[in-house]
C-alpha cells in the first residue's frame, strides 16, 4: 500500500481549482457535492487543497511546483506522478461511502469496480446507516458491555441477519431489531427466474440476493458464470435435491425462463 485513504471533511473549506473545460469541470462538481468553496485564486488564504486541472503540459508542471512550494498538496489531473493525492471512483449511499483508489495506476479500472459494486450496494445503505445512528443510545443501553455490543451489532449486519447490508431496510427495521434484540433470522425462500445467461443481465435485486443466498437450487441450464456471482461460502445444490434438502436461511430456487 503506498497511499492511505482518507475521507477528508471539506465543507466550508477552500480548495484551488485551476483549469477549464471537461476535467476541471468534473473536479469542480466532485468538490462542491463534497461541500468544498472553489477558487481559482492561487493566493487566497485558507487554501486546504489544490487541483491542477490545465491540458497543457509546461503549465501544469509550472503550476505543480509552484503550489508545492507553498506547502499544498496537490492533484495533478491525469498526472499521477505529479500527485501527492488522488481522488478515487465513488460509490455515494450518504452518509455511507465507498471510495475505489488504484494509486493513479488506472481511473478506467476504478470506474468498472465502482460500477459492479454500485451494483450490489442496496440505495437504502445510507437511510440503515442514518437508523443505526439515531439509535446508538438505545443500543449502549440494550448491550452495556463494549465486547457484546460490538458481537450484537456484527451479528445483525451479517449475511442474512436482520439488517443485512446487502438487502434494502427502512429506518423501522431498526427499532423492530432492538424490541427483539435476541430474536433469530426467519428462514427464506425466494424463486428467481432468469432472462438471460449472461450474469451481467442480472438485476440489481438478482444479484443482491446471489449476493446473500445461504443456500443454492439451480437447475441445470443454469451457467456457471451466473453461480459464481453467489456468495463462496454459499451452498450449491442441483435443483432436483430442492425437496431432500432442509433450508436455513435464504434458499434461492433458480431456474432459466423458458
């Protein structure tokens, strides 16, 4: 590892942008959703960051050296060898962020993880997050003690607990889990009809629940290639077991459209 991820806090805060067109755009908008003020003023003071977004290559090392001198960490746009940060591929679930950094190796390659991914991450993340919060008292005070809470907590977001964070909640499912804070997960079935053998037809809720599944019944047609997007650790049998096997879980029955 040789950088180290941080999530800066920049609302209020100034940051230098210099550049026009497309790539100076593009940061201008991913520093003010961040809550950053932009100016283009190199000598303004309370300067926290600066972005060297210029197309021409003499200016943007000129600028470069000149900022570092004054003591900035900069980010050079599409000069990682130049940068002392980079500005990773984002997935947004607010407050709840994913951030996809390659080292400035390769944007695309952060881009296509961040676009799988957002796949998988439920929109509802941000709201459980919110609840989770809203909560933290009631929650030190159903488990005092710091290990059992921290067991309490890890055991309800895990695969197929109450709060899996993988599946879409609302922000009651929170306070259902603290009326009942030792009950057990209900055991799943769910039919899953695929369209297509192509695992990246898949909807997003598809693919949630190959994402979460304890246990698999797939019929034959089924392709490889769409199995592999399920959990590891997740059961595989053929669809023909489905009445010899006891279920635990999540159990999805999959089966190609006919």
């Amino acid at each position: 590892m040789n950088q180290l991820p941080i999530f800066l806090n920049l609302k209020d805060r100034k940051i230098l942008l210099l550049g026009d067109g497309e790539m100076a755009d593009a940061k201008r908008r991913l520093y003010e959703r961040a809550g950053a003020v932009i100016t283009d003023d190199e000598n303004a003071s309370g300067l926290t960051l600066a972005v060297v977004a210029l197309e021409d290559d003499e200016e943007a090392l000129a600028a470069v050296a000149r900022l570092k001198s004054k003591g900035l960490l900069v980010n050079a746009v599409d000069r990682s060898a130049l940068c002392d940060y980079t500005t990773p591929a984002i997935i947004d679930r607010d407050p709840v962020l994913v951030a996809i950094g390659t080292g400035g190796t390769s944007a695309g390659l952060a881009k296509a993880l961040r676009q799988r991914l957002e796949q998988l991450l439920p929109a509802s993340l941000g709201t459980l997050a919110d609840a989770l919060l809203t909560a933290r008292d009631r929650i030190q005070q159903t488990w005092p003690e710091g290990a059992a809470r921290r067991k309490a907590i890890d055991a309800v977001l895990d695969p197929n607990g109450p709060l899996d964070v993988m599946a879409d909640h609302v922000a009651a499912e929170v306070d259902d889990w603290l009326a009942q804070p030792h009950g057990q997960a209900q055991s799943q079935v769910i039919d899953l009809e695929l369209t297509s053998v192509d695992p990246d037809d898949l909807t997003l809720r598809q693919a949630r629940w190959l994402g979460q599944a304890d246990q698999i019944f797939a019929s034959d047609d089924v392709p490889e290639q769409v199995l592999v997007r399920a959990r590891a650790d997740a059961e595989r049998f053929t669809l023909s077991f489905w009445d010899e096997q006891p279920t635990t879980g999540l159990a999805l029955r999959i089966r190609m459209k006919t």
